[in-house]
C-alpha cells in the first residue's frame, strides 16, 4: 500500500504522521518545532521526522509516495513557500519548504497554511464531512480561519483568504496586532478575552494583579458563577458570533467549525455563539447555519497534511 | 448562429436583449417591470420581452437556444426559484421562474440573484477580464455583492453569499432594514448616506428640511466645498473601505469592482475608498488589491443573464 507522510508545525510542536490515501493515521509522533532556531535547523529536524516516518513504513514494508506540510503563515500553495514572516518563527521568512523536501527526499511535497490543513481535514473526516462549504475558525493566541468551499480549500488570489481574525466588528475599535483597529482578534482571541477580564476587575476595584491569568481560568471562574467572567464569556460569545455571522454573510457555508484552544471550553460556549450567529446573520444562513466543534482536535494539522498529499497526488497521476 | 436571450429584472425596469454566445448584444430593450403588480402579469410582461426577442432573431434568420434571467432575491438556482420575497416586488414570493419559462417557450432557461449576473458580466467582458476572484459590490439604496471565485459565480450553500451589506461594521450600531445592527448597509448605502448629512446638517442648526436630498445633490455639494457633504462622503469611503476590507481579508479577490447609483459619484470617490480598503485589508492583499468602477453600466445585468445562459447551455451540451 502507498502511504504518505504529513507534516504539522507548530509555534511549539511539531506534528508528523504516516498516513493512508484516505487520510487515517498509521503512526503519529510528536516533537519540539524549534521555531526560534536558525531555518537550517527548522528544516533539518523536519527532515529527521520523515526519515524517521520512512524507516517505519520500510519496516512495514510500504512505500511513501508524497509528502504534505501545514506550516503557520501564508503559503503560495502553487510554489510551496512562505511568503513574508509569521509570528513565533524568528527564521522562517519566505521559507522553500516544497523545494528543500524535493531535493531532499525526491517525493513529491506539497505546502499549505495549517488553517487551510484543519479545514481540509475536518471536511473530509471531521465534523464537516458531507458538506459541501465549511469555515474553520482557530480561536487562540490569534484567530484564524480556513475556508473548504464546493469540496475544495479556498486559497484566494494571494494565499491570504479567510484572514477572519482581521475583520472589523468596530470601527475604529480596540487596537490589534495587525496595526488595524477594531478587528475580531483584538476583542476575542484568547489575549483579549483576558485582557477584557482583566479591566472588569479593575473598575470593580480589584487592584491587585491576578498571576497566572488565562482563559481557562476565567472559563473556569464562570463555571463557578463569578459574575464577571461570565460576562467576559457572554460578550466573547457575542463578539464571535457577530464576527463569524459576517463571514457566513460573505460566504454562505454550511457549517462553522470551531478549533483551537478557546474552543475546548465546552458544549454551552459553543451553543451560545451559535446563538448569537444566527441572531447576526441573515435569511437562510440564519435559519440553517450550524456552529459545531472540530471532531479531529489536535490531529487536524497532520490528517490535512496527509490529504493534502494524498488528494495531490492523486489529481497529478490522473493528469 | 445561435442566440441566447437575456432579462434583467430590476424594481423599476426589466431590461432584455439578445445576445451572442460570448455575451456581445446583438440588441436590446427596456420597459417597466411591473413590480407591484401580481405575480402573473409580470410573468407576462417578462414573456411578451421574449416573444419580441424570438421574432427579432427570427426576422435576422437566428434561432435563440436558451434564455437567462437575473432577478432581485434569493434565487434558488438549481431549481430557477426565488426563496422567499424581495423588496421593491409585492407578489414575486417564490415565483418559480424557470419553470414558468420553461413551460411557455420549451427552451432551457437559468435563473439567478442579479448581483451575481453583475459579477459574471464584469468578470468575462468588463473591467474583471482576465482576474480569477473578483467581488462585485453594488452601492445604491442597498449594498449587494456578487463573486466570481476561481472563474466561477460563487453562489454559497443557500444561495445567500456575498450579502455583503450585511456585514456588522460596528457593533450595535446603526439599525439596520434587516433587523440587526450596526450593518454597512446601515452606514453607507444611498439612504444612510444622505441621513447621515441630514444629522450633521441638524448639529451645526440647520432645522429646516432640505427637499429632493439625496446622494447625487450630496456629492454635487462636496464638488463645491462644501464641508459638511464633504465630511458625509469621506466617511463614506471609511465604512465602505472597512467593510469591503473585512470581505476582502475573507475571500482576497483580486480585484473588488463597484457598481450601482452611488458608484457614479467619480474617479476621486473610488480611489478613496481604495485608499480605504487597503488601509484596512492585510498583508498581501492589502498591496494588491484594486478597487475599480465596472465597465459594463447599466448593461452588466443583462450581458450576465446572457453568458449565464450561454455558459450553462454550453456546459448543459457538453454532458
């Protein structure tokens, strides 16, 4: 049997696995990324992961016929490379990643946005599959979205589509990282929700720093009916909700699936943004839109990876 | 040689014409569209455009192949159907337009939302020839979009994408004709315009009512200097390029084309909200995207009716 190999990096992790055509796991591992290392090195423990993927496959006695990798950034799908930086990467600026893995390994290898991986994954064998548009949405450090629309990744004209952090919800709003004010990321990202929390307690009077401070813990004080927290949680669900029902106005999916750490603090936090999209979106996506969470969780990255290999694959041997 | 007629149903006027396979006009017509009458007698006002359609081509020795209707609404286009109602029409509720077409005059016929025959006209022959994605966005008393993706009318799972003014600009903001807040259309289509003047006209003690106000006497007055029409258009250009930034961030078309009443307004209008876009639009599309008035004017509906049903006869023949 063919198999392929996927790849996932991560800020701090990364992620490979030996997978089937069909994108199901034969073995997966998982090690640091060293992202704050020179490129050289990036590549090199890249290229140590699917040595070690190949051994394993000869041992079974399979073949690996091509490589899939989901790196963080914006990658031209057609060349394979990084275009620009990407935060948490000090040396990973227009990276070759197609060209150093061909050379390397002589496989053919394909790159894409770890975003556009999770949406590719979730639609083939997630919570997506069956349908025929879906939007990921990655709610973290940052807010990130990918996009599977009649069946294929939506990749845009510049590799740059479905940048759903970057929506404006208020003009002229809160700053954001991207230099722009008013965008979804600055009101609902995991550093927002904090810090929106954060400045609740201040004008109760709380003057002292609370250490250690992060989602989990607020979604935890909420759980416990600290009326604060919930009501940072109510307006995150809130800013999500009018946030994610403008990006279904724009693209009528069938369905938004939610990843990402934020994601994970449970079944009324997802119901209650799907509440407040159907509240903001119109007509029939009102009426018939769903707002569900991922089922692959952290194996997302690496499935997709694996598809995007094999799906590739596939199309260039039918040419 | 083969022809295809093309209707171009509008509140006002239905526009028809006959028309090449590549979407030339060979001629072309307009009267009132009846819109406010019943459900029948507009059928049979669409019909008798057909009829004369029919005898123009049969007097120039041709033969019509198929027809195409654009039409206001959510139109179902499988099944050729508007779902639901449509401002501007008292009794085009679900009007089964294929079927009717067909039933009557036994050519095949394709029905679709009239911003996205717009789209499909700019994008083949107007000023998004040549581009892969493009966003058509029509400003007037809504703002409606229309999207070519890949080099296909992109129409979304329920036939509601690109309902692009109902993107949320500000959260509770503006109330909105559909019922929620704080919506583009809320804060610059041609009435929200011209409210917004008549609210800076009140502040600086101007009480009484200025009689026939609209956008076209608003712009008049920021040719002329003066301030107040000239702030109101500014910050039109500010919520329109925030907002068709934030699709643009979702979808990154190549290129966004304007069209519609409030697009008139001059070159200066366009490259302002550019100039808007682009501030607000990240990374690579920011660089690159181009806003740009259509080419194809008040004929874009029915040069899109035409090519709809000239690309579907085609795609339907080579089956």
């Amino acid at each position: 049997m063919s198999l392929f190999i996927g790849l996932d990096l991560g800020g701090t992790n990364l992620k490979y696995a030996l997978g089937t055509g069909d994108g199901d796991l034969v073995v997966r591992y998982s090690k640091p990324s060293l992202a704050f290392q020179r490129q050289n090195k990036i590549f090199e423990n890249m290229f140590s992961a699917v040595e070690q993927l190949m051994d394993e496959a000869a041992r079974r006695g399979e073949t690996v016929v091509a490589i899939g990798v989901g790196s963080p950034g914006c990658v031209d799908f057609e060349i394979g490379q990084l275009l620009g930086s990407t935060p948490n990467f000090e040396d990973w600026t227009d990276a070759p990643i197609k060209q150093r893995f061909e050379e390397r390994f002589h496989l053919p290898t394909w790159v894409d946005n770890d975003a556009n991986m999770m949406a590719l994954a979730e639609s083939r064998k997630g919570a997506g599959k069956g349908y025929r548009s879906i939007l990921c949405a990655t709610l973290g450090t940052g807010i990130g979205g990918g996009m599977v629309m009649n069946g294929e990744v939506y990749r845009g004209s510049h590799y740059s589509a479905a940048e759903i952090g970057h929506i404006v919800i208020e003009i002229n709003g809160r700053p954001c990282n991207c230099g722009n004010r008013g965008c979804l990321e600055a009101y609902a990202a995991a550093p927002a929700i904090v810090d929106r929390y954060r400045q609740k307690l201040k004008r109760f009077g709380v003057m002292f720093e609370i250490q250690g401070l992060n989602t989990e813990t607020i979604f935890l004080k909420a759980s416990l009916n600290e009326d604060l927290a919930k009501e940072t949680i109510i307006e995150t669900c809130d800013y999500l909700g009018t946030g994610l029902a403008s990006v279904a106005n724009i693209i009528d999916p069938d369905l938004i699936i939610l990843g990402g750490g934020v994601a994970e603090a449970g079944d009324e936090f997802i119901q209650r943004i799907e509440q407040s999209v159907k509240q903001n979106a119109i007509g029939a996506i009102a009426r018939k839109i769903r707002v569900v969470k991922g089922k692959l969780d952290v194996d997302a990255g690496i499935i997709g990876a694996i598809l995007l290999a094999a799906e590739n694959f596939a199309a260039k041997k039918a040419k």
